[in-house]
C-alpha cells in the first residue's frame, strides 16, 4: 500500500501522472457509443428529447478532459444508419443537435485547438446538419490539437459495403491490383483513413454490444462497459475507463 503511494507520489511530482491516469499510457483514439439519453429522460417522466438535450451537455466536459489528458483522437457514436426508424420528432430533434452544441461550443472548440471531423453517409443528412458541421470542420481545420470524430448517420456494414464498392470499381479501371489488396489498403477506403484504430472504446447505458460501430476498426481495442446512462456519465467515469484500460495487457495475439 505504502509502496502504491510513494510509486504515486514519485510519478505525480513528475508530473506523469493526473487524477490516478498514467500520462505516458493514455490511450491515443478513444471511442464512446454514447447510449441511454432515452431511458434517462424516461426515469424522470421527461420526454425522450429531453435526454438528448442533457446528452448533448455532457460531450463538452468529456473533449475537455480528453483534450487536456493527450487523447489524440475522440469518436463519438451520435446517430447510427439505424436510428432513422425512430419516431420522426426525435429524429428531427437528433438531426438538429449538432447545429445547437457547435452555435455554443464552436467558439471554445477552436480555443481549445480541436479539430472537427465527421464521419458517416452525408447523403441523406438534412441540409442544415451539414452545414453546421461543414462551418466547424472549416473553421478547425488547421487546428493542431484533439480530433473530434463525429459518427453521424454512421453504420459499420454501410462503410465496408461502399468500400468493397469502391474498391472493386478500382480494380475495374486498373487503379488497384486486386492482389494488392491488404489490410492496410482495405483501411485507406474507411471512414477513418488518416486516424489510428480506437484503443479503447467506452459505452454506456449497460448495453454490452456493438450495434454496428466500427466492426472492422475495433479488432484489437480494449472494450470498456458500464451502467452509467450517458447524460450522467462524468469526467470521473472517463478517467476510470482510462485507469482500466491502463490496467490492460494488449498482446495483438501474441504472448
Ligand atoms: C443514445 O441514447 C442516443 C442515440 C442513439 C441517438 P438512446 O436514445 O439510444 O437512449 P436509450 O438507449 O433509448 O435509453
Ligand atoms: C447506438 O445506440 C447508436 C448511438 C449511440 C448513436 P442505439 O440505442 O441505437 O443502439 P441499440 O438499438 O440499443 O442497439
Ligand atoms: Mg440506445
């Protein structure tokens, strides 16, 4: 116990460690499904809008940390290609959010040196939610620091359908030999391209499942559930799922 604490205090004065996180080990690309706004919001016999809208105040305390912790890379599962079966007023409501956080929060996102990046099928995205993500991808682009991957309109299966489409439209027109075609080739016709696979992916409301995040992304990252729905999750949770992910051996199969 004695030798925890000196090991902690040893690396604090280091400076190496915050709030119980080893900073030479925090993970790169983390990747939150954020779920449960609508049970939350159905405890309190509010509206399941109501949730979203509590939802939507949580991401901005979680950049932050992450920001301030070194996390290069924040994906944030807000609207899967699922979602679109949903009552169309919630719909409305979700396609409207991203509009509502970035008019408050774009101001402080550039201070803060986040890059805003989007990830998911635009083709079918209202023209408004476009635009209010367009305006934020434009006016981060240069910016240096966290990278805040939004999934929207995001499905997994859509993402490896277009790309085995584009791909074969490749070897079609000698662009790509089809015996060229690897892992890392498969990898540049992603969503992702430029960024790392997630290290360690977070997601609440006690559903244990991926619905259908990120499937070929996630091979080696470290998974982190927990019952907290998502408008209660707090910089505290965060930094426990960064403390267990610490506590993980990543052996990529080997030993
Ligand atoms: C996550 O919360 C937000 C989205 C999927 C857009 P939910 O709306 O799925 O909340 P639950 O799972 O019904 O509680
Ligand atoms: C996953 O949550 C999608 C997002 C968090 C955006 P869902 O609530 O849609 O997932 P299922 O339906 O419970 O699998
Ligand atoms: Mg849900």
């Amino acid at each position: 116990m004695l030798d925890k604490l000196s090991k902690w205090k040893a690396k604090a004065e280091q400076g190496k460690e915050i709030e119980g996180v080893n900073l030479e080990n925090v993970p790169k690309h983390v990747a939150i499904i954020m779920d449960g706004n609508g049970r939350w919001a159905k405890k309190r016999g509010l509206p399941r809008i109501a949730g979203h809208r509590e939802g939507m105040s949580v991401i901005n305390k979680i950049v932050k940390k992450a920001n301030s912790l070194g996390v290069e890379v924040l994906t944030l599962y807000a609207f899967s290609t699922e979602n679109w079966k949903r009552p169309k007023n919630e719909v409305d409501f979700l396609m409207r959010l991203p509009e509502r956080y970035l008019s408050v929060e774009l101001p402080k996102l550039i201070e803060e040196n986040v890059k805003v990046r989007l990830m998911g099928c635009k083709d079918s995205l209202p023209a408004h939610t476009i635009n209010a993500v367009d305006n934020a991808i434009e006016k981060t682009k240069s910016n240096t620091g966290l990278v805040l991957n939004f999934a929207l309109n995001y499905g997994s299966r859509d993402e490896i359908v277009s790309a085995i489409q584009q791909i074969a439209e490749d070897v079609n027109t000698g662009k790509v030999n089809s015996q060229s075609i690897n892992d890392e080739l498969v990898g540049q016709y992603l969503m992702t391209q430029e960024l790392r696979d997630p290290d360690l992916l977070i997601r609440t409301s006690g559903e244990i499942r991926l619905s259908n995040f990120m499937l070929w992304q996630l091979a080696y990252t470290e998974f982190w559930f927990t019952d907290v729905l998502w408008p209660d999750f707090t910089e505290q949770h965060f930094l426990e799922a960064i403390e267990v992910y610490q506590q993980r051996t990543r052996r990529y199969g080997g030993i």
